[in-house]
C-alpha cells in the first residue's frame, strides 16, 4: 500500500511568505503628497561702501643719544724689561728634578733633561724668566712644548746655547 503523505509547510516559511507578499500593500500608502513648490523673490539694493579714511602714522622720535665722556688713554709708559742674570739653583722640583752642570764658581751652565721635566718648571727652578730661557734656547721650538730626555738646556745667560 502506497500511501501519499501530505506535505505540510513549516510555519516560519508561511509567514515569511506572507510578509513577502504583504509588504507591498503595507508601503503603499506611506508616500505622501509631493511638498508645494515655494518661490521667493529676492531683491538686491546695493549699499554704499565707505571709502577708507587714511590714518595719520605718528612720527617717530629720534633716540636720544647721551652724549659721552672721552677720558684720554693714560701715557704710555715703556715696560721696563726683566732684568737678566745669572741663573740660581733654587734646588730641584717637580718638573725640575737632575742635577745641573756648575762651572768653578757653583754657579749652573746646563742642564739634562730627565723625565718628566718641563720647560717652565725648568725656568722657575733656576729662576729665570721663560722668555729669557728660551732666548738662551734658540734650538728649544715653541714655547718650551717640546724638550725631550738628554736635550741640554744652556744656563749660562752669556751664551746662547
């Protein structure tokens, strides 16, 4: 026995199909009347413009200058020059630290440099002016930067070394 069973439509497709079918009828009337067409007239009138009225621009004032003082340069006066002399072993220093070469009188003619001896410390200790030292020194370059080990330094302030 064959026997056809009827078929039946889910609920959710009936009504989903009836919404298909009624959506159509429900926005018809939604659409209202078109809005009235409004017309203005707009008149212009022209409005006069002010014609700009130019402002005076105050003039400066002039700076004051105070007027200034002139005080004259004193005289000058020539620098008295050191006065040069004998070198004299104040005992050694740092910077200063060999034994000088004396003539028979114990006063210094030379010295040796040894490590760690510089220019300056050189002059104080024989108490003689850096310039004066490095006249005596012509073979000594710069102001005194550059003496090395065993370089002899001329003492004696009659001779030029």
């Amino acid at each position: 026995m064959n026997s056809a069973r009827p078929t039946t439509t889910p609920v959710w497709a009936r009504v989903a199909l009836a919404a298909i079918l009624l959506l159509p009828l429900g926005l018809t009337g939604c659409a209202g009347a078109p809005a009235p067409v409004v017309t203005a007239t707009v008149t212009l009138t022209p409005t006069p413009t002010a014609t700009p009225t130019p402002t005076p621009t105050p003039e400066p004032e002039a700076p004051v200058v105070p007027n200034p003082t002139i005080t004259p340069n004193a005289e000058a006066v020539p620098v008295e020059p050191l006065p040069e002399g004998p070198a004299v072993d104040l005992g050694a220093s740092t910077g200063a630290t060999g034994a000088p070469v004396t003539d028979g009188a114990g006063a210094p003619t030379s010295y040796s440099v040894l490590e760690g001896d510089d220019f300056f410390a050189i002059a104080q200790r024989f108490d003689l002016p850096v310039q004066q030292l490095l006249r005596m020194n012509p073979s000594v370059s710069g102001l005194g930067e550059n003496i090395y080990i065993r370089d002899v330094i001329n003492l004696d302030w009659t001779t030029t070394g």
